[in-house]
C-alpha cells in the first residue's frame, strides 16, 4: 500500500421619536419583508456600531435601545466617540437610524493585527486562524494565554516529528522504516504535531492541545509514502503502550494523516483479509482512538482506508482564512488555498455517503494551515509553514480528542464512546449556534456528500 500524502505544501431627514413612536416602528417593520443579499467581505453580519450625535446620553440611549428593540450592547464609547457596539435585527437597525439622537450607524467589520500567524515566522506566538475557527482560546486550555500544556500522550503516525523544534514536546518514538531515527526529514509530521500540541509559549504558533506529549511514529518515508507493513509496525508499536508495564507512555489518541485502497467489511478485516483492519480493531480496543483524515480526492472515503473502517473518527476538510464564521473573506492566506472558498468545504475533501460512514465524520479547517515545519534549518526562522489537505483537518479533531480526555469531559469511556461524544456534541453545538456552521455541513448540505458538522475546541 503506498499512501495518499494528503498534505499539500505552501506555501432622510428623521423626527425624534417617542419610546410609543419607537415601538410603532418596530411593529411596521415587523412586518414588512427583507430580503438577505450576500454578505459584504469582511463585514460581520448582524453587527453595528451606533454613533450618537453630540450631547445625547450613551448611557441612557444605549439603555433604552436595548430594552425597546433588545439590541444587546457589546461595547460603550464615551471618550474618542459617543456611541456603543451591538447587534441588531433589520427591523431594530432600521428603528434605530430613524432616532434623531443617532448620527449614523455603520457596519462592524474585521480588522487584523498584521503581525499574527503571517506566512512567516512570526516574532511572537500567535493564534492561528483555524485554531480560532474552532474556539481553541475557550478550550479548558485557553490556547493562547500562556496557561500551560495538556497532559496526554498523542501518537503522530507519519514521516516523523522534527525532534528539536522548540514549539514542540516530542516525548519520544519509533522508525518502522529501517532507520535509527524518528526525526522528520520531510516536514508532514511536524507540520501535523504542530497542529494538535505546539506549546503555549511566547514563540511561534499555538497548538489545539498545547504542550501534550507527542510521539513521532515514523511509518512514512521522506517522500511522504508508506508500506502497509511499516503502518503496521506503527500500529503495532502504538498498541504495545497501552499493556506495558509503564503507565506514563500509554497513548490515548493516535493522528493517521495517511491512507491507500481499501474498504471496510464490517468485521474488522476478518473476512476481506484486511491486517489494517485488524490491528487497528485491536488498537481501539486496548484504548486507543484513532483520528484519521479523509482524503484529498474529492470522493467518497467507502473506498479508502483506514478512513472507512467504522472504529475511527474520520475527518473531512472546510476552509476558514480568517478564524471567524460567516464567509467573511475570500481570500486565500496561501498558495495551495487558492480556489478555495471561506467557511465551506472544500474541493478536495473526501466525504461520506452512506449512513455507517456518516456516523464517524466530522470536520475541521484544512486549508491554509499555518504550523510548525522542519527540514529547511533548525533555526527558528524556518520552522513555521502553510500545508492544506485533510492532512491538516484530522490533527483539530485529534486535539480536540486530547482535550476531552485530558479535561476529563471524555474521561472513562471507551474509544467508541468518545467518538460518539465528539460527533454529538458538534452536532448539538451547529444546531443550537447555527452560526458557527459552514456550507456543506447538515445545515447547510450539498446533495450526494455527508462532511459532518464542525469540531468545537471550546467545548472541552
């Protein structure tokens, strides 16, 4: 089996009104029938900022637009601007411009710091934007804020992990390639473990479960291919932590951005003679869970492995350039994003079809995903780099796995039920916050193609 390498490299004149006028306003508008074009790039739906004309009280203004028209405010200006921040209904935001105490009202918009996650090196830690996109910074780890590192094992089987990069815990590893060591000559692995664990310190990028114990499994060549029997080796090795003597070493989440032909026969490789198969099975249930990602070749995953085999959590990729949701911007932070489209699926996701493969799908970023990188110098100056692919989506969702167990919210369950638990709770979390969805989702499908709904880092 030579493997699919997912990851792709690189890089009118008003009256005053009455709070009785008022009210009439909002009914009439009530009423009458808005139409929702295609949201301006950049602007925040559903978000204004209320300058009130001198002399009039923010306070009281801000107060009573709240309790009439239930426009929550977000901010209050009092100093450079007299005027507050909130969110509003067409109907409110229409009552509000016709209060003669109101100056203008605008939209909010996004604005960026220029010095976070640049396609470079940044000179201080930053959040990348699909660590955002998923609410890592209200994770039980608040990536970002300097709090410290999660204390679980996660396996990265792949072309290895750059074993000195200064963002990144390597607790250790294993070649199944006949080499002596599991350091990355590629940049794949390192790319992926930066993603699940990079350390929440002051350098570089932050990872969805800072600081973990990382393990490089280097089953893949420099090339970025693989034999069946080196992943074996991989699977087999990752397996042997959970029933040694040694509890410390004990891998609870192992991340397989790799995959080849396959199919799943319902019975763990039994009958189609699958050892993939097999020993994954045996894997899961020493109490392991496997986070695997979907493919690159916009197709249906039923044919490739280990992304059919129903005991894994499979992984598809949407696009998100500016960690916000709403397709706010369509601009791609790199060259392999290109084409891609902010905050839906992306082009050359795998995704599922029939409801057994439906049942373990979810999905993360994977385009233009700023991590750590190896292989071009150890200084640190060439250690960060963009790669999209479903490659760069499994690692979220292998974080997010480490979270929940690490935060205790997973913690007891067998690998089944913590994958039941993640695909669930992203489910309930899209549907009680549909804003926090993407098209191709449930809510938002595409006929014939299943990408599940969106991984939460903030739920853990």
């Amino acid at each position: 089996m030579r493997s699919i390498r997912f990851g792709r490299r690189k890089i009118v004149r008003t009256t005053r009104l009455t709070p009785g006028s008022l009210r009439a306003v909002i009914i009439l508008l009530a009423i009458t029938s808005f139409s929702a074009g295609r949201a301006t790039a950049g602007v925040i739906p559903g978000q204004y900022i209320v300058v009130l004309k001198d002399g009039a009280d923010s306070t009281a203004v801000a107060a009573e637009h709240a309790r009439m028209l239930g426009a929550p405010i977000l901010f209050r200006y009092q100093h450079a601007l007299n005027g507050y921040a909130t969110q509003l209904a067409p109907a409110a935001l229409a009552a509000i411009q016709a209060d003669n105490r109101v100056l203008f009202v605008s939209e909010d918009r996004e604005m960026f710091v220029n010095t976070i996650c640049p396609g470079q090196a940044p000179s201080v830690q930053c959040i990348p934007a699909d660590i955002d996109r998923i609410d890592g910074e209200h994770s039980s780890t608040r990536s970002g804020n300097g709090r410290g590192s999660v204390n679980i094992n996660v396996a990265v089987l792949d072309t290895g992990i750059d074993v000195d990069h200064p963002d990144l815990t390597v607790a250790g590893g294993v070649n199944c390639l006949a080499h002596k060591t599991f350091d990355d000559p590629n940049g794949h692995g390192t790319n992926v473990a930066g993603i699940i664990g990079a350390r929440d310190n002051n350098i570089g990028v932050v990872g969805v479960a800072p600081g973990a114990r990382l393990w490089a499994v280097r089953v893949c060549n420099k090339n970025g291919n693989c034999n069946l029997s080196s992943v074996l080796c991989g699977v087999d090795w990752v397996t042997s932590t959970r029933i040694d003597s040694d509890p410390s070493n004990d891998i609870s989440v192992a991340n397989m951005s790799l995959g080849g032909n396959g199919q799943d026969d319902g019975n763990c490789g039994k009958t189609n003679k699958d050892a993939a198969h097999l020993a994954i099975c045996h894997s899961v249930a020493a109490g392991v869970v496997y986070v695997v990602a979907a493919g690159n070749d916009a197709v249906d995953f039923q044919d490739s492995i280990p992304a059919a085999y129903d005991e894994v959590l499979t992984v598809t990729a949407m696009a998100d350039f500016d960690g916000k949701p709403g397709g706010l911007t369509n601009v791609a932070t790199c060259n392999s994003g290109q084409g891609q489209i902010d905050d839906t699926f992306t082009g050359f996701s795998n995704f599922a079809t029939v409801p057994s493969d439906q049942a373990h799908t979810i999905a993360a970023p994977g385009a233009c995903i700023f991590s750590t990188s190896c292989c071009l110098t150890k200084a640190l100056t060439a250690g960060y780099e963009f790669w999209t692919g479903t490659s760069q989506a499994s690692p979220h969702v292998a974080g997010v796995v480490a979270l929940c167990i690490a935060s205790g919210a997973c913690g007891g369950m067998t690998p089944a039920q913590v994958i039941q638990k993640i695909v669930s709770d992203a489910a309930d979390y899209s549907n009680d916050h549909p804003k926090y969805s993407f098209v191709g989702d449930p809510l938002h499908p595409v006929p014939d193609k299943y990408y599940g709904y969106l991984i939460r880092a903030g739920a853990y």
